[in-house]
C-alpha cells in the first residue's frame, strides 16, 4: 500500500519537478557566472532547497555582503515556511517527529500547494515523500546541469548572464504583483527605503536586510489598520 502511495506521490510531483527544470538551470549557470564552485552550488541547492533565496543569496554574494547578512537576509525571506509547515501537519497522516522533520525541510510553495490542496483527508506520509523527492531531486540535478552549461559557455558569455540574475528577480516579482496591491505596496517601499539606507552609506547587506524588515512591517500595520477600521464601520452600522 505504501508502495502504491509512493509511486502516486512520484507521478503527481513530476508536474513540479518539471517546472523546476528552468529555473534550476538558470540557477546553475548564474551560480558559474557568479563564481561559486560546483560543489558550492550544488551544496546551496542541497542544503538550502529555496529558489527565490538562493537567488537572492547569489545576488549578495556577488556583493560581497557578509555571510551573517545572507543568512539572515535568506531567513526572512523563508520565514514562510513555517506557516507552511504547521499548516500542512495538520493534513499529514500521524508520523514520527523525525519523519515530520524529513519532509518538513523539503517543503516548498509548490509542494504545499500540491499536498494541501490536491488530496482530500489525511495525506498519507509515503504520497508526501513521492511529491517532495522527485521535485528535490529535480532541483538538485538541474543545478548541476545548468553549472556546467555554464561552465562550457565563452566568458564573454558568462559575464553577460550576469544580467539574468536581475531579470529573474523581475520575473518572480511582476507576477505576483498583478492585481495584487499589497505585494505593489511591500515592493515599492522596501526599494524607496534601500535605495535611502545606501544613500546614507549603509552597506548594501545591511541596507536591503532593514529595508525588507521595514517595509513588511509598517505595510502589515498599515492594512492591520485598515482592518480595524473597516470592523468599527460595520458594527457601527449593524448597531444602527
């Protein structure tokens, strides 16, 4: 039965597993281009296992950001999947405490949104396992493809892909922000306040770790307000 379960797990991720196959490949070129080894790149995927972060991470440490300030820039960023995470433990079938960590640690957007909404009831623990291992795997491998692409490319060419970096970061942000305000909101003000923090001379690790912390806070208690206040309103008219 496990079995069964597994094999199911397997063939619903292979959606997963091939929508990582750009992405990873790009990752693992821009990683050549940004001067990591293979075994550093292929490490970050191992170990870290989040696309926008290691992006991110990439980004920072052609910089030449401190590694503390990576760490913490790339937590925030991840803070997510804790919610994730005790969410979907309560549609997991009842497991061992390090199996949960297991699968925990492979968890990600798509993932979640496969295993939370793609099953009805309890999701057996070896279905989950199917899911997360073939799109980890997918990533893993398609990093190291996309390295040594890179690392055959000309060098003229490899210094042009630098510029890939900045347009994947586009391309994660634009749709996200269609129709979609408060993501429009977070976006803008955390670039106005970077871009003041670096003016003032604040290193660029530090600048864009405060300016994300900045901008999600005061944008949370912006709508936070908002909701109050639209909660008075109609109490005040259901009391009228």
């Amino acid at each position: 039965m496990e079995n069964n379960q597994f094999s199911a797990g397997l063939r619903a991720g292979t959606s997963i597993a091939i929508g990582y196959f750009p992405v990873a490949l790009t990752f693992g070129l821009l990683a050549k281009t940004a001067g990591l080894s293979i075994i550093e790149a292929t490490a970050m995927s191992i170990f870290v296992y989040a696309g926008a972060s290691q992006y991110m991470a990439l980004s920072l440490i052609t910089a030449g950001v401190a590694p503390l300030l990576i760490v913490t820039s790339t937590f925030i960023v991840n803070i997510r999947h804790f919610l994730m995470t005790a969410a979907l433990n309560e549609k997991m079938q009842p497991a061992k405490k390090w199996v949960k960590a297991i699968y925990a640690f492979w968890i990600t957007d798509e993932s979640f949104s496969m295993l939370a909404t793609g099953k009805k009831g309890k999701i057996p623990t070896a279905f989950a396992f199917g899911v997360i291992l073939i799109a980890y795997g997918s990533w893993v491998i398609f990093t190291v493809v996309g390295f040594m692409i890179g690392a055959n490319l000309p060098q003229f060419l490899q210094a042009a892909m630098s510029i890939a970096l900045y347009a994947m970061f586009i391309g994660l942000l634009v749709p996200s922000m269609k129709g979609n305000r408060k993501v429009v909101m977070l976006a803008g003000l955390a670039a106005i306040l970077h871009c003041l923090l670096h003016i003032v001379g604040m290193s660029t690790g530090w600048s864009i770790l405060l300016a994300t912390l900045a901008s999600s806070i005061l944008i949370e208690m912006v709508y936070a307000r908002r909701g109050k206040t639209a909660d008075t309103m109609y109490s005040r008219k259901e009391g009228t």
